[in-house]
C-alpha cells in the first residue's frame, strides 16, 4: 500500500483530533481555601448544583482511544477521585473497588459529594464513609452545637433529644425522593457530639451569655463567632451548621422567632425557648417541625414554597406558619393535624383566587371537600374573602386579595445547595453583616407573644 502523503496526513490528524474532541475549561478562577480540597475537586462539586444553571462545556468521551490504548484503572473521566475501572454504572456499591456509580458524573446521586469524598473520604480529612454516606442515595449532613442555660424555667439543654434526632432522621428517609441504588429517601446524618467520628457537635459554653440569647439572626456577628469558633473549616462544603439557642434579638424587637436559616445555604439558627424543657413530648414536637423548617431554607424553600406569601391554606407544608406547629392538613379543611404531622408540600392543592372562591369545590384534588371561607356557615361560590390575612401579607403577597397557589417542596429541594453557599469559611472573613436588613424571623415561638 503507498505510504500518506503530507496532504493525506494532515487529513488524518485532522479527523482523529475531530473524533477526541475538544474539552474547554471553565472560564471561572477558583482559589483554594486550606481543608477543602483541590481547586478542581471544590470546582467540580460547585459545577454539580442543582440550582446552578448556567452553560456549561459537555465532555466528549471516545470510548475508541478510551478503551483501546488507556488503561480505565489509571484514568478517572470526571475527576471525582475514582478510578473509572471501579464506577461500574450498576447502580449497586459493592465495594471501594465496585462502586456502581457513573464515570460520567462526578456526584452520581446529585446530592453535592462527590463521588470519591463519599467512597474514601475527603482531602480536607472527613471520614464520610465511616459516618455513614452512599454515593448512590442522596444524603444531608448536619452538625449542631447547642447551649444549657436556665432562662425563664428550670435548667435545661438545647442539645437535640434522641426523639428529635429520630423524627429529623425518619422524615426525611420516607421522602419522595428518588435515589441511583432505587431506594427512595434522603440519608440525613446527624453530628450531636455522640462520639466516633462524631466529634463536631458540642456544647457551647460562653459565660458572657449566660442566657444563651444570641444577638441577631443567622449571619449577624454574634452567630458568625460562635460558628467560627465551633465549626470546624474542613466541614464547610459538606455539613449544615445548626445552632440550638434558647432565643436570639431579631433586631427588629422581637426575641418570639423559633429560628432563622439562610434561603439556600448552610446556616442554621433553632430557639424554642423553653420547650427545651418541656417532657410531655410536644416540645420535641416542636423542636423537631422548627429544625425540618429551617432546614428547608437551606434547601431553598421559602415560607410559600416559592415565594415569601405565608399561611396559605392550601399550601400544606411545615414551611408554612400556618401548618409548622400544628401539623399539616390531610383533612383539606385549612387546619393542622397535629404538631406529630409534618410534611413538605406535594404540589396537588388547587389554586385559590380570593376574589372568586368556589366553596363546594374546597381545595383538594383528590377529594371534594367543602370549605366555608368566608364563615357564614354555607357553601357557595364566587365568594371574595381574605383567607391567609397576616401582618406582612400585602408586601408578601402582593396584596390582600390575591391568587394563592401550592408548591412541589419535595420535587424542588436544592439539597446541593451547601456547596454554593459556601464562600469565606468562617465568620470573621465575611462582610459586616449588621449593615444588612435583617434576615426574616421565621414563626414565632409556641405560646409566646408575637
């Protein structure tokens, strides 16, 4: 066979460069941060947020040179620290060895590990595994850091009693959500200081607080110091910080907030007052409703689901005022079912115009079940009626009269949303909060005084 000519050469190149494909990077410059991980890794784990939607560059992988002249045991296609020879794509993790996971994605199960933090543990030291991660089921991690105190009742702990850890665990493992190994649920795992590998949460013990009654809300200078002088640098990225204060000054006049969250993000603040205290199981209740609504925050969920209009009667979520303390509403009647029920929203409610409610057609959609909206004992229709009146409504709503509508939480969840929110590592590196309006109370305590 003649040999190629020049020309037949360059043709060749030509097409071989064209089957390989072109990888561009990332025009965004990342610094690294001691404790996180390389650029890349930190890099990798932001670009698989959900919620970031910006364009992105697509890999072209040719299985051709791939499997012809490398080895898959040297090579990791989406740099999430396996070897691509171990991500078998099964969708069942066997071993270190035979993960299941894809080759393709670096955060197989979209829940902000990567894949290799969640098989062998991270470069900032995390024993992931050993606490418990899958890289095939979606998994939240929490840390929280809690204060005794004696304020306004009998001594008491702030620190997350087994039944409250239990509920937090158990609401979240029975969510609707779907997972690579075929399980549904979120694995929450929960860092209360019990031992192990669990050494994050603590006790906080600060004399100049005896009260334990925490100056601002969430992102305020007092909370940024105890978070930076508690929560370790190497937990950023992964961890939610949530911290159990008696109460904290939402800088607006009020100390009744049961919490505070950044909307998304990492920081959490719970204050149930004395409910600490309380052993009749309600206060558990509560404690238990508050850390799942501020966690929802984190997890982009506002106090309407995708808005901030609050107590609407068809959004049946503990996001909601109306339904956090008292239960959601299985009846479609507007009332709780009890402080035991929680529940973020399914999305399956009508939707409500409070200039033209159809009483006999209620607000469920999977039963008809009359509501007398404006209380005059009668079921009719076209009926104008205020139905979620509340202090802030016209600035939230939009008005006093508006079009109230339901939310899919569960299906908008941004559970990877700790890895974008993460931009100093601790509190003094951030700006002066105090400067800023005040993050918005979240529901007022339980039989306190709004």
């Amino acid at each position: 066979m003649q040999g190629l000519g020049m020309a037949g050469w360059n043709t060749t190149a030509t097409l071989m460069y064209a089957l390989l494909g072109t990888v561009a990077a990332p025009a965004h410059a990342y610094a690294d941060a001691p404790g996180q991980g390389s650029t890349m890794d930190r890099a990798l784990r932001a670009l698989s947020v959900p919620q970031q939607t910006a364009s992105a560059q697509t890999t072209v992988y040719d299985p051709i040179f791939k499997n012809g002249f490398e080895d898959p045991c040297s090579e990791d296609a989406d740099s999430d620290g396996l070897a691509d020879c171990v991500e078998t794509n099964t969708g069942i993790y066997v071993s270190a060895a035979n993960t299941g996971t894809d080759p393709h994605n670096p955060d197989t199960d979209g829940d902000g590990l990567l894949d290799g933090e969640e098989v062998n543990g991270t470069a900032g030291g995390l024993d992931l595994p050993g606490m418990g991660t899958n890289p095939l089921h979606k998994d939240i991690l929490i840390e929280y850091d809690w204060f005794d105190d004696a304020n306004g009742c009998a001594a008491h702990s702030h620190r997350p009693a087994p039944e409250v850890l239990q509920g937090v665990h158990d609401f979240f493992a029975n969510a609707p959500i779907a997972n690579p190994d075929g399980v549904t649920g979120i694995n929450v795992i929960q860092d209360y200081g019990q031992g192990g590998v669990f050494t994050g949460g603590n006790l906080i013990t600060d004399p100049a607080n005896p009260t334990a009654l925490v100056d601002g809300p969430v992102g305020y200078p007092q909370y940024n110091d105890y978070e930076l002088a508690n929560f370790a640098a190497n937990r950023h990225n992964y961890f939610h910080y949530v911290l159990m204060a008696h109460q904290y000054d939402n800088q607006q006049g009020s100390t009744s907030s049961s919490g505070s969250a950044t909307t998304p993000g990492y920081e959490v603040m719970v204050t149930l007052a004395c409910w600490a205290a309380d052993t009749s199981g309600t206060g558990a209740a509560y404690i238990r409703n508050a850390i799942v609504h501020e966690l929802g925050h984190n997890l982009g969920l506002r106090h309407g689901g995708d808005e901030a209009c609050n107590y609407k009667p068809n959004y049946s979520s503990v996001m909601n005022y109306r339904y956090e303390f008292v239960g959601i509403d299985s009846g479609c009647q507007g009332t709780g079912d009890g402080a035991s029920t929680l529940d973020y929203s399914h999305g399956d409610r009508l939707t409500l115009d409070e200039n033209n409610l159809d009483e006999p057609a209620g607000m469920c959609t999977n039963a008809v079940v009359p509501v007398d909206w404006n209380g005059d004992l009668q079921y009719t229709s076209g009926v104008v009626a205020d139905i979620n009146s509340y202090g802030l409504e016209s600035s939230e709503c939009g008005g006093t009269n508006t079009i109230l509508h339901d939310f899919n939480d569960w299906a908008s969840l941004q559970i990877a949303s700790v890895v974008s929110s993460y931009s100093s590592g601790g509190g003094a590196a951030r700006a002066n909060m105090s400067a800023l309006p005040a993050p918005a109370s979240c529901a007022p305590i339980p039989s306190y005084p709004r």
